[in-house]
C-alpha cells in the first residue's frame, strides 16, 4: 500500500470518527446545573429601598420548571433539606434562553425596616432546581454575599 492511499486512508478515518464525536457529544444529555451564578444585596438609602438579587442560569436536556431559593444568615447553620425547599414559597421568576437554559432571578425590594432587622455578616443561599423531567438538583451554598450595618 503507499503512503499516500494509507495517509488518505488516516486523514478519512479522522474527519469521520471527529464527526461521530462531534454528533455523540451535541447528542449527550445535559444535567441539571447552575451556572453564573450571583447574589447582592445593597443596603437601603435615603428614599430608595435596598435590594436583593440571586441570579444563575439553570440547564438540563429536559428545560427547567422552577428554582427555589431559601437566602439564610450563615452564623445560624440552618442546614436547610432538599424537603424544606421543595416545601417553600420562595421561587426564582425563570426566563427561557435556550432549549435547555433558563435565566432564572430571585429578587427582593429591602425597606429600611427590614434591612435593619437582617443579621449583618455573611448570608447563603440554598436553591434547589427541579427540570421538566422530574430531575432535582440541591445545592446547600448556591451563593454567598454579605450584609453590611
């Protein structure tokens, strides 16, 4: 055989096998996740109220049916469960990006009462993400950020 036929014979096997892996890796299910993920809180001032924002883009094959989100001081070492969340009121507004990924934001408008009340020092975040498949995913520190007196 020559080199040039067995060269030819290479260059053809590669093109061929980069593209089944190619198909193979678009064709792989996506599990759930969170990514870009973000929490801030600025403080009330004046006459503008504070606010508090978490935000993370939440992905699976199946698309996404909701984000719960507990914010929590971290001295307290709550620990909160997977039951807990499912349980909770507290639900993320998600925004279909793509097929497989929502933007998905919990916000909060903070009254100088209330931000008075809050415990300063660092706050977490525990979110649990449930896809259309019925696919959950718990993630017990999402998030940190600080409130500051």
């Amino acid at each position: 055989m020559s080199k040039r036929v067995l060269i030819g014979s290479f260059v053809g096997a590669l093109v061929v096998g980069g593209a089944a892996a190619g198909f193979a890796m678009a064709s792989s299910p996506t599990k759930l996740s969170l990514e870009n993920t973000s929490a801030r809180y600025t403080a009330p001032s004046g006459d503008s109220a504070g606010s508090f924002s978490f935000t993370t883009d939440v992905s699976d094959d199946s698309g996404v049916t909701s984000l719960h989100v507990l914010p929590w001081p971290a001295d307290l070492e709550l620990d909160p469960t997977e039951k807990e969340l499912r349980d909770t009121e507290e639900t993320a507004t998600c925004r279909k990006t793509s097929d497989e990924t929502s933007r998905c934001t919990y916000a909060l408008e903070v009254t100088e009462e209330e931000a008075a009340a809050l415990e300063a020092g660092t706050w977490k975040i525990t979110a649990l993400a449930t896809a259309k498949d019925g696919d959950t995913l718990f993630v017990p520190s999402a998030a940190t950020f600080e409130i500051k007196h």
